[in-house]
C-alpha cells in the first residue's frame, strides 16, 4: 500500500473510533434519563403524560428541580 492510503485508512479507523465514542456517550446520557409516568402534576395541578417525580417538566424547568 502506499503512504496516502495508509493516511486515508487511519483517518476512517479515528473516524469509526470516535463515531463509535460519541454513540457510547449518547446511549449513556439517554439510560440515564429517568423514567416519566402520566398523571396531574403535584405543583401545578395539570394532566402530562410524563410526569418524574410527581412533576412535569414546566414545572421541573421553572422551580428548576432535577
């Protein structure tokens, strides 16, 4: 092989290496995500169809609870 495709294969092994990083981190950041239930919210009274920890995410966003 030559030198450029030498270069050109290990640029597509960093690519799929680091493609393959970025997935890793998503799916880890998305399990992380806590599991929502439908129901009326504790603080505003209103029906969401996900709720997590008995609030909705208006709610969560403005009393600026996790």
């Amino acid at each position: 092989m030559s030198e450029r495709g030498d270069l050109i294969d290990q640029a597509n092994d960093r690519a799929a290496h680091d493609t393959a990083s970025c997935v890793a981190t998503a799916r880890a950041r998305a399990a992380a995500i806590p599991v929502g239930t439908p129901g009326d919210c504790d603080l505003c009274g209103e029906w969401f169809g996900r709720l997590v920890d008995g609030n909705c995410a208006r709610c969560r966003d403005k009393y600026r609870l996790p």
